[in-house]
C-alpha cells in the first residue's frame, strides 16, 4: 500500500472572518474530493482567519500514480485558486 499526502498552506487575503474562510475551504475541498477521489481535510490554523492549511491523502497500490494524482492535484490548486499559495510539500510512504 502506497500512502501519498498533500500540505497545501494559503494566505488568504481579502478574508475578515472564519465563516468568509470556511466558505472558501469548503468550496475547494469539494472540488479536490469530486475530481481526483482524495480525501482532503482543514488540518491547522482553524482559528486563523488568514491562513489556511490543507491535507490532501491518497491511497494506491504504485507510487507513479500516487505522484501523478497529487501532482495534478497541485496543479489544479495553483491554476484554480486566487488565494496565495505559500507552501506545498508532499511526501509518499510505501510498504
């Protein structure tokens, strides 16, 4: 089983509340999950109405499609987002 994940962390500017923020995270969470089946969750900052951090996870049984579908994931975020994306990190573990 080859687990891949996804850190994804924004500046949001232009966001003065946690309910303007939630709006935003739901709508992209939801976009991630309905394209590319990954499961993707808040994972810090949830009380920080001006950073926004996402975990994005994947499960397969090859490596190269695990690269290839975070990858594309990433790349949709950067193209489909007016929110600044600070970081990205991903890591895949394999056994």
């Amino acid at each position: 089983m080859i687990i891949g994940t996804l850190r994804l962390e924004f500046r949001l500017h232009g966001v003065f509340s946690l309910k303007e923020k939630r709006k935003s995270a739901n709508s992209l969470k939801q976009k991630l999950r309905n394209t590319f089946n990954v499961s993707v969750a808040e994972t810090e900052a949830q009380d920080s109405h001006q950073v926004l951090v996402l975990g994005v996870v994947t499960v397969s049984n090859d490596t190269a499609h695990v690269h290839s579908r975070l990858s594309k994931v990433l790349a949709m975020v950067e193209a489909s987002t007016a929110d600044e994306l600070v970081h990205a990190d991903m890591n895949v573990f394999g056994a």
